[in-house]
C-alpha cells in the first residue's frame, strides 16, 4: 500500500468529540481483535517503549521512541518521545503524528481527522486521530498508517 492507492475508508465518518479529550463516540468495532492486533503489531516493532500516555486519558497506552532512535528534527512527537498512542475501551481511536502531507491524505480519504489541540497551539500542526479499525481491510490501513507514523518519529520520513 502507498498513499497513492491507499482506499477511501467506507460510510461516513464517526462522531468524535472537538473538545479535550479527543474521542471516538461511534464506530467502534464490535469485534475488538482488530484492535487487539493492531495494538500488538505495534508494540512489537523495534525501538520502542509500550508506556502510559503521558498525554492521554487513563488507561491510554503510548508508543515512545528510544532515545537513540528519536529524530530530532521531525515533528513527531506529543510529548516527550511520545509519537502514538491507544485510546482505552470504548474508544479505540489512536492519536499519532505525521508528516503533513500523509496526514492530509490520510483524512481526505477518511481515516482520520485533525486533533482539536491544534487550533489551539498545544499539539503540532500534524497530530491526527485516526479512527478504530472495525474489520481486517481497516486493520492492514491502519498498520500502514500507524507505520508512517513509527518511520517519521525515528526520521525515515520527512
């Protein structure tokens, strides 16, 4: 998959809050392996740390970059090395940085949606939410998206 033929994500989008905390109120999927599997690709791919979200609601869990992995000229990262996290039942969303330009492709084809924080100055201007996975086609763009986002935090992508 690439941006390019990356599919268009099907049925309208779910209703999300446009408040902090920034949440996923509908389409959750009614099968949770799908984010079970996801969550346990994720935390398998080199160079980072499973952790508490420094940044999210309770019971989030972070995806944070090694130190010695950290690119420190992208912005990646909500906090700290913090560049993705899982939002707990029953949201299941996921917030993740990006470069922009994969961010906006990725909510033109609506996967996602810009965080709320932005217009406010307190995240960079390409954190996004990227909705629950709610079957396996939804699964494999996920992985892909939340791979975008693991190489721009260690600088594989600018």
């Amino acid at each position: 998959m690439t941006l390019g033929n990356m599919p268009i994500r099907e049925g309208v989008r779910p209703k999300t809050t446009d408040t902090n905390p920034h949440t996923q109120l509908t389409q959750q999927p009614s099968d949770t392996s799908f984010i079970e599997a996801l969550s346990d690709w994720a935390f398998e791919l080199s160079d980072i740390q499973k952790e508490p979200s420094a940044i999210s609601v309770p019971g989030a869990m972070a995806m944070c970059m090694d130190a010695d992995h950290v690119c420190d000229r992208c912005n990646a990262f909500m906090i700290g090395t913090e560049f993705a996290h899982f939002h707990p039942k029953p949201d299941y969303s996921l917030h993740l940085g990006l470069p922009e330009r994969d961010a906006e492709v990725i909510i033109l084809n609506g996967w996602g949606e810009w965080h709320p924080l932005i217009e406010r100055g307190i995240l960079p201007p390409n954190i996004i939410m990227m909705y629950a996975p709610r079957n396996q086609e939804e699964l494999n763009v996920s992985k892909f998206i939340l791979g975008r986002s693991y190489a721009f935090a260690k600088g594989d992508l600018k």
